[in-house]
C-alpha cells in the first residue's frame, strides 16, 4: 500500500468511527500512519546523512533521532524487513558520524539478521559493507575481505552496479594492506568501468581518490 493509499484508508476508517459509530477501527488507522510515519522517518534520516557527507561540519544528530524512531515503528508494527533497514541506518551513524564502530556493531549484527529473515539483500549487502568496514578498522583483514566479497556477490546478483563499485574500492584498500598489488590495481579498474557504465560520478571520484593512495594511477 502507498503513502498516499495509506492515509486515504486512514481518512476512511476516521469517518467510519464518526459518522458509522465504529470506534473499534480505529487502531487500524493507527497502523496505517505510523508505517507512513516509520517510512518518512527513514527517508528523512537518509536526506541528513547524505548532507552530512557532503559536509561534515554539519550537526548530524537528528539522523539518530529519526532512525531510532523508525526502528521502534517498524518494531511495534512487526515490520522485519523496515526494522532491519532502519538499524543498519542507526549503526552507521555510529560508525560513520560519530567513528564509533564498538557502538555501531551489534546494530550492524541485529540489521544483517532481520534482512537476511526478510530475504531483504541490499539491506544484507549494506549491513556486510559496514561489518567489513569495522573488521578492517580492527585490523582482521582476511574476515574484511570475506564481508565486503559477499557484499559484493550480492550487489552484483542485484544489478547494484555503483554498489559494487564502492564495494570493489574498499576491497581494493585491503589488497594493498595484503601485500597484492596487481588485484588493488585490477580491483580499481573494474570500479572505474562500473562507475562509468552506471553514470556515477562520485564513485568514480572515490576510484581516482583511492588511485592515489594506492599508487596505482
């Protein structure tokens, strides 16, 4: 049911308990706005973020605030697949704005089992990105790269194809700390192409940026 779908039946179900003396349909009401309101939430949330990104003196906090409200919606209203999508979104607050990846794991954790229940796998393919984010930070290469792969398989089975770009980058990082040079410079080759064949400019910036570091250019 659309947002739109969803708030007409509520306007329904209002004038069904006012003017039809049926009180008893109100709940259902209820749920059908608080799924609008955990969606709006989430999109909302994301909007912050992404402005974050683009500039990372900006508060970002209220991200937190609308991702937890989304969560606890999706929660009461029994939607696995919402709840999951909205704690990889707490978890990479965490992660991300505040670089605090001990905080952000069990949410990574919780989110990769309810979107693998929910048969949910951009949501698995995230939740893997950032768990593999994590055990690169802590210094468990060989368990990153084991995640940012299967991140990557299920990108590809998606037809993500800036998804696995980005995902080809980090694994590309993990090949140079691995001593492989030849796969970073492979790996990097392959993100470009992808970000070209897909129109996505900033991923192919992020491709030239890990060029130079690596000093593969």
């Amino acid at each position: 049911m659309t947002v739109d779908e969803r708030i007409e039946r509520a306007q329904l179900l209002y004038e069904r308990a006012v003017f039809g003396g049926d009180a008893g349909v109100l709940p259902a009401a209820d749920e059908g706005l608080d799924a609008v309101e955990a969606d709006v939430a989430l999109a909302r949330g994301r909007l912050v973020h992404a402005r974050f990104l683009a500039d990372r003196s900006l508060d970002a906090s209220a991200e937190l605030e609308l991702f937890e409200r989304a969560a606890a919606l999706y929660r009461r209203l029994g939607d696995v697949r919402g709840e999951g999508e909205a704690l990889f979104w707490i978890g990479t607050y965490h992660q991300v704005v505040r670089e605090d990846d001990e905080t952000a794991l069990p949410s990574f954790e919780r989110s990769l089992e309810l979107a693998t229940r929910a048969e949910d796998r951009l949501t698995m393919s995230y939740a893997l990105r950032h768990l593999g984010f994590a055990a690169h930070m802590a210094g468990r290469l060989d368990e990153a790269r084991s995640l940012l792969e299967e991140s990557t398989r299920l990108r590809r089975d998606l037809g993500f194809l800036p998804g696995v770009a980005a995902n080809l980058i980090g694994l590309a990082h993990l090949a140079a700390q691995q001593e492989r040079p030849d796969d970073a410079a492979t790996l990097l080759d392959e993100a470009a192409d992808l970000a070209r064949d897909s129109d996505s400019p900033g991923v192919a910036a992020w491709v030239a940026s890990a060029r130079g570091e690596l000093g593969t250019a």
